[in-house]
C-alpha cells in the first residue's frame, strides 16, 4: 500500500472484522438476506487477504489467479439477481473490481523480485491497471462510500413510503442488515467501500 506497513494492517483488520459481521449475519434472516450476507463475508475476506502487506506475507503468483477465478464465480453468480435491482448490482460491480485488480496486479508480481503479488499495492505495481477503468470504479465508490456515510448521519434515515418491503434499507436503497441493526450493515458497508477505493487508488 502507498500509506506503508500500517495503513496495509489497518485496511486488512477493517475487511476482516467487516467479512466476521457479515459471515454472523448469515445465521438470521431471509434467504435473500443470507445470501447478500455470505456475499460481503466473502468480499470483506478478499478484500482483507489482498490488503495483508507484503513485508509480511508474499503470496505466490498463483494467488491472483485464484483470486480472479473466485470473484469471477461470484460476478457470474451476482449477474442474474442483479437484474432486478438492489444490492446485488454492488455485489457484482465489486466481484468484478476484485477481478481487475487481480488481474492488474499479477504482471507486478511476476516482475516483483521479493516483493510477492502484493507489489500491486505499491508505488510502482500499477502497470497492469487501466487508467479509466480504474478511474470509474474510483468515481462509483466514492459516491457509494458518500451515499453510504450519509445514512450514518442521525436524521437522514427515514424510512421511505412504499410499504414494509422497503423499510430498513442499506445505502442506496439496498438491502438493509440482518440482525435488526441496519446501521452496523451500513457502516460495513461503508467500511468495505473505503478499503476499495483506498486499493484501487494504488493502481
């Protein structure tokens, strides 16, 4: 990570504690909600494991491309139920972000000498990014971390019209928390958002 050692230990100890709610939110709830749940458990866990610095742990180069083929299995399995709308359109852009960055940071780990697959992460291991692919995601999770920020806000949650089927959403209209605390799913959510765009910002 641009920020050293400790900005890459904090952003993987935010992912990990926001994958462990999320992973105890799959004990409760529809099985619509179950199912976003383990979605997030994964993301936040991925996302985690990329963030872990590479001064501590330098995974092979083999690593990326598991990490490519997993959230490519998870964007297939997001595409049809993001078709109707709601969380799932999240679910899917963030499987796929999880793929390009994987993608983006195998050619820095294989040119890498002692620096491992997270060499993506560093000052010069964006050479397999996009600049503008890399500056959409930027701009969809900055409005996604402002939107989701934004219902944290005491006073901005008011439960809109349209019946009980609506009450208690997350950001944006998706789908809200498990365990009757949608707040705590927001700020996971939220945390999960910021981790993105802080790797996406090293690209």
């Amino acid at each position: 990570m641009h920020g050293g050692a400790l900005t890459g230990w904090l952003l993987m100890a935010l992912c990990a504690v926001s994958g462990v709610y999320c992973l105890l939110c799959t004990r409760a709830g529809t099985p619509q909600e179950r199912r976003t749940a383990r979605s997030e458990a994964l993301m936040g866990f991925g996302m985690a494991a990329m963030a872990v610095p590479a001064a501590a742990l330098s995974p092979p180069d083999w690593a990326w491309a598991v990490y490519a083929v997993l959230f490519g299995a998870a964007a297939l399995r997001a595409l049809r139920p993001a078709l109707r709308g709601g969380h799932h359109r999240h679910h899917l852009v963030g499987s796929l972000a999880m793929v390009y960055m994987a993608v983006a940071m195998a050619p820095a780990a294989a040119a890498g000498s002692g620096g491992g697959g997270h060499t993506g992460h560093g000052a010069g291991g964006g050479a397999g990014g996009i600049p503008l692919l890399t500056g959409v995601l930027l701009v969809y999770y900055a409005f996604y971390v402002l939107g989701s920020a934004g219902r944290l806000v005491p006073g901005t949650a008011v439960a809109p019209a349209g019946g009980p089927g609506v009450a208690g959403r997350g950001p944006g209209g998706f789908g809200g928390g498990t365990d009757g605390r949608p707040e705590l799913t927001t700020a996971c959510r939220l945390t999960m958002g910021i981790g993105m765009f802080a790797m996406l910002l090293t690209l």
